[in-house]
C-alpha cells in the first residue's frame, strides 16, 4: 500500500473536500480522487462518499480512520529516526558463556549510558550454533570464538580477544613444566565440540602428549571447579573473568609461541543493523577504566 494514498485520504476527510486536500497536497481534484479510488481498490470497499460539495467517510472509511492515523505517524517516526544520527532500534547478539559472563558484563553500563535508545537482547550457545544463527539471519551477529574454516564471503569477522591456552592447575601443585603436568596428571579435558576444545586437543596431539582422560566438560566454570578441588589438571583458553568463587587455582604458560583462542563478532555483511553493531564495537573496543 503507498502511504501517500493513506495520507490523501486522511486530508480528504480533514478538509471535507476533494477541493480543500488538493489545495494542501499541492494536486489537482482529479489527482486526488484517483488516489482515492486506488486505496478503495486495494481495501476493497468504499470509503469516501459524497455529500453535496463534501465529502465524508463512510462506515468502513471510519472504522479504519484511527488506525490509519496511526500509520502514517509510525511512518514519519521511521522517517525521521532514518534521517537522524541518533542510533535506535533492536539489536539481536548471541553469545557464548564465556563472553556473556566475563567480557561483555562491564560494558553494558556504558553501551546503554551512550546508546539508551538500543534494545540489545543476549542469545547464549555454543560457537558453532551460534554461527549458522547468524549464517540463517535468526541473530543480527555473534560474539563467538573464531571458527577453524574459512568464514563466508556473505559474513564479517573482528577479533577483539586473543586468549592463549594455559595449564590449569591446582594451587598446591608444585610442578612448573606444563607438559610434564599435562603428562603426569588426570585431564580434565575441554569438549572437543567446541572450537576452544579442539584448539587443545590439537596441541596435545602435536606436542605428543596422551594424557590420561579423566573427564570431558564443555563448561570451563565446571572445569575450573572441578580442577580446583585437585580431581586432575585441564588444558583451556585463559579466559575473561569472572572466574568461580572459592576456586584456588594456578595458571601455567605453555611454551612460546602459544595458540591463542580468538574470541569476537560475526555479522552478515549486509545486514541492515551493521550500524548498531558498529557502535557496539566502539563500546568494546575502548578500554574500560577504573574509578
């Protein structure tokens, strides 16, 4: 439907005349009537009638009035928010564990302090999902680790956290050599469903290391917990606090160089909240400080 033939009919009843709305339209009576005629076609009833010189709704031009109103004040809002540089709207952000419960917490305060009119609502699940999420468009983008293939064409990556793999162990453990601990130790291993997992399990393979597994979680709180309790030793991302309370835990380095886990957004190329996202990135890429 043209919004125009709806605002034509609004001025024909707001005037009483085809005469009258022409004259505001800046039409002829003929330009007017025919707009009319359309929108009666498309509707498909009447809605204007005639009344000597005037003219006047009819039943079914009155049921429809307030709504109609209604629409074009929505659309002239749309128009105005278009035109503004004021960033508004809905922004749909999936995100894994990890990300929503350590990196993306302390600068939410500041994302809605500058943008309060954004909507921005949180999916969690896992990397892979929510990657083919964003891939369907059932999510405008992703905060996710980066995935171990080739990213499509149709999608845009930004990595805005590298987290290399570090032993975890716990802190009564007085030995320092990360492969002898990986060797000597149960290991509680990292899922490898999930794209941080299988980075370690690729690790344990190249270096040569076959430890032997004591369990396999795809929650790196469950595996902190568990490792601090002295259940065994685990092979994980050196992740954003924060951390489970109560753990009592030691980080060891592996070698240099060490793979990293990148963590950060995907968004479709040509997606229509490319804006919004890039004013979250803003957010995300300042430092946050300290008062």
């Amino acid at each position: 439907m043209d919004t125009r033939f709806l605002e034509s009919f609004l001025i024909v009843i707001e005037q009483g005349s085809l005469a009258g709305a022409a004259r505001q339209l800046r039409l002829t009576p003929a330009s007017v009537a025919q707009r009319i005629r359309a929108l009666e076609d498309e509707i498909g009833c009447p809605i204007v009638q005639r009344v000597g010189r005037n003219v006047r709704p009819t039943e079914q031009g009155l049921a429809i009035l307030e709504q109609s109103r209604a629409i074009i004040t929505s659309v002239r809002d749309l128009c105005a928010i278009a035109a503004s540089d004021k960033p508004v709207g809905t922004l749909r952000i999936g995100a894994i564990s990890s990300a929503a419960n350590g990196l993306l917490p302390p600068y939410l305060k500041r994302f809605f302090e500058c943008f309060p009119e954004i909507e921005l609502h949180i999916t969690p699940g896992s990397s892979s999902g929510l990657h083919n999420a964003v891939l369907e468009g059932n999510i405008d983008a992703a905060f996710i680790v980066e995935p171990p293939f080739e990213i499509p064409k149709t999608l845009v990556w930004q990595t805005l956290r590298s987290e290399p793999l570090v032993v975890l162990a716990p802190a009564v453990l007085q030995e320092t050599d990360p492969h002898e601990i990986l060797r000597n130790h149960p290991l509680i291993r990292y899922d490898r469903m999930q794209w941080g997992g299988r980075l370690a399990d690729e690790y344990l393979r190249k270096s040569g290391i076959w430890p032997h597994e004591r369990l396999e979680l795809d929650s790196l709180d469950a595996i902190a917990i568990i490792v601090s309790q002295g259940t065994g030793v685990s092979l994980v991302p050196d992740w954003a606090r924060p951390w489970p309370a109560g753990v009592h835990l030691k980080k060891i380095p592996l070698p240099a160089p060490a793979p990293c886990r990148n963590l950060g957004f995907l968004i479709q190329r040509n997606s229509p909240r490319l804006s919004l996202f890039n004013r979250l990135l803003e957010i995300l890429q300042k430092p946050l400080t300290t008062s």
